[in-house]
C-alpha cells in the first residue's frame, strides 16, 4: 500500500485454509468449502476486509452452490471484520455447521474473543442460515 488507498477496500483475496470435502447436495459426489478472505494487503487481521465459505458443487459441470458468511452485522469503521474458523467446519448431511469468531471492543488483532455456533441447511439448492447460537466469551465453557 502506499499509504493513500482506503484501507477497508479490499486488494486481496486469500484462502484461508484448510478446504473441506463433504457432501452436502446429497448427489453421493464430495462438494468443496472454499474459505476465503479479502484484506487490504497490510499483512494484519486489522487489514482484514471481509470473509466467506465458498461453497462448488463436486459434479462434472462444478458451480457455485453458495456463499456462507458470518452472521455478525459488521459497521463499516469497526476495526475487525468477523470471520469462522475454517478447521471448524462440519458438514452432517445436508447441515453445515461452523464457529464464528467475533472481536470485541478491546480485542487485539491476534484474538477474537468471541464464539458463536451457527447452522445452516441446504435446501431446495440454497443454503438455509436455522440458528446462530447465543455469543460467548472464549475462555467461558460449553
């Protein structure tokens, strides 16, 4: 960056490893989780624009089934996107589930404090959100 470029504006897309293989259309052929992050190219988590599951189809003719994406509603200013842990995506027939992390007020760049578990279902060729379970601190137990 030079320094004169909006630094919510995305310059990159990343993948944020790692890729699940999972059936999720029922069609009996493996489908892909791509996670994905856009930043601004400052190298932090404070330059961090936006995430989002990619979801493809494994037929022969791959497209595009779906975007998962956190459920957080983010203000533009705020100095942390949300995004979801990509090792803990779980694909249970046609449901998806995944952890959210969330940045409080106060959280540093390394360390989103808060966790959420939400679901999604896949129907009618559209991913469904069902649930998003109350927000909790890290450090509080199941």
């Amino acid at each position: 960056m030079t320094g004169d470029e909006d630094p919510t504006v995305a310059r990159e897309i990343e993948l944020f490893p790692p890729v699940v293989v999972a059936d999720v259309t029922g069609d009996g052929r493996d489908d892909f989780f791509v996670p994905v992050m856009c930043t601004n190219g400052g190298g932090t988590a404070g330059g961090q624009t936006g995430f989002a599951v990619e979801v493809y189809s494994g037929a022969a003719r791959q497209r595009l089934l779906g975007l998962l994406r956190p459920t957080q509603r983010y203000a533009t200013g705020e100095v942390h996107v949300p995004y979801m842990d990509a090792s803990g995506i779980r694909v249970n027939g046609r449901r998806v589930t995944a952890t959210e992390l969330w940045y409080a007020a106060g959280d540093s760049d390394c360390c989103p404090s808060i966790r959420v578990q939400t679901s999604w279902a896949f129907r009618n060729g559209i991913f469904h959100h069902e649930r998003s379970s109350k927000p909790r601190h890290a450090d509080t137990p199941d």
